[in-house]
C-alpha cells in the first residue's frame, strides 16, 4: 500500500505504509526548504543584531508586546 497524499481516517491514523517512499518524502522537504536568493550583508548584519539583543536579555513576551499594542485581551483568550 502506498501513501498518496490527503488525511489519513482516525482508523487508519497509525497504520504503516510499508512501501511508502521515504527517501523521496525527505528530499522533497529538503528542496522546499532552500532558498536560492543570498543573505544580504544588511540580513546579516540584522541576524548578528537580534542574536546579540536575545543574549543580552533585551526581549520582551509576546504577551507584553500584545498588551502595549491593547490585543492583550486575544491572548488571555487563547491561554484561558
């Protein structure tokens, strides 16, 4: 049997797919994945700036940034 896309029944949710191909499931993630346009010196230099403000603790929760922009109603919503 093989797995040809779609969702799986709850019935056959943890059935094996003995000749599914995983070998080309894997390497059609790894090809959506890449990205064929070089990082900008400007992309890097804004990495290198993140990276350096999260060492330095300067980070704020999504919560607290929610709360300053008055959605902080949406998350104690979705946490509730």
């Amino acid at each position: 049997m093989k797995y040809i896309g779609g969702y799986k029944s709850a019935s056959r949710r943890h059935e094996t797919f003995p000749t599914r191909d995983d070998d080309n499931v894997i390497r059609r993630l790894a090809e959506s994945a890449y990205d064929d346009e070089p990082i900008t010196p400007e992309e890097i230099t804004a990495i290198e700036e993140g990276i350096a403000d999260i060492k330095a603790g300067r980070v704020r929760s999504l919560p607290d940034v929610m709360k300053d922009l008055g959605d902080d109603k949406i998350i104690k919503s979705r946490t509730s």
